[in-house]
C-alpha cells in the first residue's frame, strides 16, 4: 500500500490501529472484554501519537461506548463532528453513547443525532448506512419506551413503533445478501424488537396481548443471540426477560426457575465480560429476589468498581435491602 494513501504517516500509530481492528473483530465474535480493553489501548495509543487520526478517533470512542463509558465517547465524538470528519459514524455512535446513558435528556439527544446521521449519510451519499442508522433509531425507541420518564401513552407509542419499524428492517435485512454490515443491521434490529416487547409485556401486564409480547422478546432475542452467541448485550437482555417473567410468576416454584435461568444468562455475560456494571447490578438483584444475600453484597461491591450508568440511588437501595435481608425493596427494580 501507498505510504501516502494511509490515514496516518505515523507507522507506530497505524500498526496500533491494526492491532486495535483485530482486536475488536475478535471481540465482535468472541464477547471476550479482554480483547475490548486491548482493543480501546490501542486505539487510544493510535489517537495519542497522531491528533489528526482520525479513524483511530472514532473506533476509539466506539470501544469507549462498548465499555460503559460514555462520559469518555462522547468528546472524541464531537471533536469529529467539529472537524466535519467521519460525520455520519460519528452522529451515529454519538446517538449510541448518549442512549447508553439512559436519561431522558439523552434520549432526546441521541434522537437528534440519528436525524443528523441521516442527513450526513444522504448528503454524502452513504445509503450503505441508511439501515444501520435505523436500526440505532429502533434501539433509541425501544429502550425510551421502557426505560423513559414519560407518560405511558408516550411509552407504549415508542413501543409500538420500535415494533413496526425494527420488523420491517428485519424482513428487509433477511432478504439481502448476508455481509458483515448487513449482519450487523439485523443484530442490532433483532435485539431491539426484542427488548420492545419485553417492555411492552412488562409494562402493560393486563393486556390480552401480553403472553404473545413476551412470547416474541424470547424469539428475537433468540435470533440476536443465533448472529452473536457471545453478545452480551442479548444475555442480559435474556436475563432481563427471564427476571421480570419471575417477578409476574404466580407460584414460587415458577418463580425461582425463572430467576435461575435469568442468572444463568448473566453469569454467561460476566463469564465473558465483567467490565460493565450492569451485569453485576442484575446479579445482585436476582440474588436479593431469592435471598442469597451473600452473594447480592459480593455483586453489589463488584459492580460498584466499574463504570456504567446505574444511578447512585439504585446501588444505595439494593444496599440496604441486603443489610435488611428484605428483598420487597427491590422488587420493582429491574
């Protein structure tokens, strides 16, 4: 290859980057947070010796999203929005970290920055990511739509939405060629209709409706997982649909199966990822719901020690219903 034709003259900085795509496409396949960490160090390494690498910059910030840090991504993020480089990947991800934050006030921003990657994507003629972008679109409305401060009728529309559109793209996805982006498209579509029916059999549990929601979360979380067994992303969201499943159960027996098989996919997800509060939240509360306290504070200390966006106030609860051994404090938790 054309030394000019590189992004970067720096040979320490690309052969870093090379290392750091490597990496990363290992972790794609594996879930392995090793290869995760190593990939962020050398893409961090990359950026370091030459400010102006810009792609090093962006892969970056995806790593640094992927590892719960957001607050880190979002910077690197808008530096390549400034310098008008790599714009829609860039709104893209942007859009992507600030969900990862799950605050109303992201959300609202993450929206905005998918409609910035549109208009970037068509302007510079990238229909290649027009799917991609929609399917972050469908992620952006199923997490809103169960995780947002806003009245349930604003939900369910979110929702129900999150459900049209993300089936649509899936048929669409199914239809074409398989390629790695065309993968990646249907992953990301699979996942978030999955979690949109999980939200809408947890938060309208009345609805004649709500068995078949739940039926088809575990169906497309499923299909998420048969693309990328390792995702730990739809392990937890596994786990999630399993845990809130229990916590509808009528017989305690019910319950307690169900509880297990929601562990069983989070230590799946820890086993091969532990950098992430989020598994360990969910690990101490599956463990307060059956009353293994000793295990809830080992995951609760666990999980305090690495990044995520598990709000002070949740950690200081599931602390104190362990200390007082009453797992009905936590029960709405999820």
């Amino acid at each position: 290859m054309d030394r000019r034709s590189l992004p970067t003259k720096d040979a320490d900085a690309f052969s870093s980057f090379v290392q750091g795509r490597a990496l990363f496409q290992a972790y794609l396949g594996s879930g392995q947070g090793e290869d995760l960490q190593q990939a962020r160090d050398r893409f961090a390494s990359a950026a370091a010796r030459d400010s102006e690498f810009d792609i090093a910059r962006l892969y970056l910030a995806v790593t640094q999203t992927e590892l719960r840090d957001s607050d880190a991504a979002i910077p690197n993020l808008k530096e390549l929005v400034q310098r008008n480089r790599y714009l829609p990947e860039a709104h893209v991800q942007l859009a992507y970290a600030h969900i990862k934050r799950y605050r109303d006030v992201d959300y609202a921003a993450a929206d905005q920055e998918l409609h910035s990657a549109s208009v970037a994507a068509k302007g510079g003629n990238r229909e290649d990511l027009i799917d991609l972008i929609e399917a972050y679109r469908v992620f952006l409305l199923a997490v809103r739509g169960g995780r947002a401060k806003e009245e349930i009728s604003r939900k369910r529309q979110y929702l129900e939405e999150a459900v049209g559109a993300g089936q649509k793209l899936v048929e669409r996805a199914d239809r074409e060629k398989a390629s790695n982006e065309k993968l990646a498209i249907l992953f990301e579509a699979r996942n978030a209709v999955g979690i949109a029916f999980l939200w809408l059999g947890e938060l309208f549990p009345s609805e004649p409706s709500s068995a078949f929601w739940w039926k088809e979360s575990e169906r497309y979380l499923r299909s998420a997982l048969d693309l990328r067994p390792n995702s730990v992303r739809a392990l937890q969201n596994m786990g999630l649909l399993r845990m809130l499943r229990g916590d509808r159960a009528t017989e305690p027996a019910e319950a307690r199966g169900l509880y297990q098989e929601a562990k069983e996919f989070v230590l799946h997800s820890l086993g091969l990822n532990s950098f992430d509060q989020y598994p360990h939240y969910q690990m101490a509360l599956l463990s307060a719901r059956t009353e293994d306290w000793s295990a809830a504070k080992s995951f609760l200390e666990a999980g305090q020690t690495q990044k995520g966006a598990i709000s002070a106030e949740k950690w200081a609860a599931i602390k104190k219903a362990i200390e007082d051994h009453d797992r009905s404090q936590i029960l709405t938790f999820r």
